[in-house]
C-alpha cells in the first residue's frame, strides 16, 4: 500500500501544478478545478514520489507537481500497474488505470522550466470510477487487476 504526497492543480494545461493538499476527485471527470480534468480516459494523473527523487538526484530543483501530475504517490509502483488495475484512493474514491506513460510531441513548458520531464516515462493516467474526496496522507491501494 502506497500513499497520496500531494493532490495538485493547475488552470491550464502544460504548467506546473500546485499542492492544495485536499481535493474532490468527480466520477467521470476528474480533480475538480484541474486544467486536465473531463470526461476522457486521462481524467487524473499520477507520479511517483520516487520518480521525482530519481530527477532530484540529477540536479533537478523540483517536486511534487512539477511534472503537472495531479496526485504525487509514494511507496506504490504505478508503472509496474498494468492497464485496468483498479485503485482504491482514501476511502471512497475508485480509480482505473488507463494509460502507462505519455507520449510527447515537442518539448513541453515542464520540459523547458525544468530540464527533462520524467512524466511520459513513468506517470499513469486514471479514469475515476467512484468519486469522493482526496488529501495528503490517503492511503492508495491496488484492488483488482
């Protein structure tokens, strides 16, 4: 079992995003007052807190958000999570992987503030299933794969 390090949003696309440490994740939507959120299959992404540690090791000044990844985890392998996994998010919510990675076509505002952009090699997307709210500390868990 893995846990939420940080639930973040940005009003437009391609920018960092910041921490607001609480949210409501919508059923077929998404972070609510997130730039990315919608009814499509990458209505919620997600980044490991490991990910991020691998760029700070490179000389990178960056952390949760910085990838525009809406909820930062720690202690889960998302991207060893196949397509369709189910994830059980806080109490409530219930979420399903439909996306391993990204790919990007040129180089992104992420890209260029911050160097390299570990998000299309290692974030996922989800679809959320059963809303509810989100905050640091929530306990993420695969349920059903």
């Amino acid at each position: 079992m893995g846990r939420i390090v940080a639930v973040c949003i940005s009003a437009n696309k391609g920018e960092r995003k910041q921490n607001i440490t609480r949210g409501m994740l919508i059923a077929n939507h998404g972070l609510e007052g997130d730039a990315h959120a919608g009814p499509w299959h990458r209505q919620v992404s997600l980044l490991a807190m490991e990910s991020i540690t691998k760029m700070q090791a490179k000389g990178l000044k960056v952390g949760p958000g910085d990838f525009a990844e809406n909820l930062t985890t720690e202690g889960i392998d998302l991207v060893s999570l196949p397509v369709g996994t189910k994830l059980r998010i806080g109490d409530r919510v219930l979420a399903e992987v439909t996306q391993i990675g990204k790919q990007c076509h040129s180089r992104c505002a992420i890209y260029q503030q911050a160097g390299d952009c570990v998000m299309p090699r290692e974030g996922i997307f989800v679809a959320i299933l059963e809303g509810g709210p989100v905050q640091v500390g929530d306990p993420i868990e695969v349920v059903a794969s």
